[in-house]
C-alpha cells in the first residue's frame, strides 16, 4: 500500500510538472507571437517576465545558482535567467 501511495505521489508531481512546462511554453509562445524573432536575449527575457506575471505564475529573474557536477561544486558564479515556481534547474 505504501508503494503504490508513493508511485500515485510521484506521478501527481509528474502531472504537476507537466501541467507548469505547459503554462510556461505557452507564455513564450505568447511572447515569440507578439515580438518575433531577432531581437536581444533581456527583451524576451522581461517580457517573458511580464506574461509570467500576467498568467500568475510566480518566477524569480537572475537568481543566484551554485552548480554542481559529480559531487564538485562550480565556483562560477551562474545566474538562471528565469526561476518559475521556485524549481532550480537540473
């Protein structure tokens, strides 16, 4: 019983995931429809920023990351361009 309660967890999170890179494809596509193509990284960056708003998905712009790899940490300071919903990449 605890088994199958932990696979129904982990494929509602899985959903959960989904359902959030469905909302956030679907604010860049808005944002590509409006600017096209061409323009710098920052512009699509603030208005993706902007749609993110809009659609009320909570996000984070140049947020501090520590990578790792392997157990070694980067001393790179990296910043993500986007942080939707509080998830670190990778």
């Amino acid at each position: 019983m605890t088994q199958r309660r932990g696979a129904e967890n982990a494929e509602a999170a899985e959903g959960n995931a989904n359902v959030l890179s469905e909302r956030i494809i679907g604010a860049a596509v808005e944002v590509h429809r409006h600017l096209g193509p061409g323009l710098l990284e920052s512009i699509y960056e603030e208005c993706l920023a902007r749609e993110l708003t809009l659609r009320g998905l909570e996000h984070g712009r140049q947020v501090p990351w520590t990578a790792s790899y392997k157990g070694l940490l980067l001393t790179e300071p990296y910043r993500v361009d986007l942080l939707v919903a509080g998830r670190r990449p990778g």
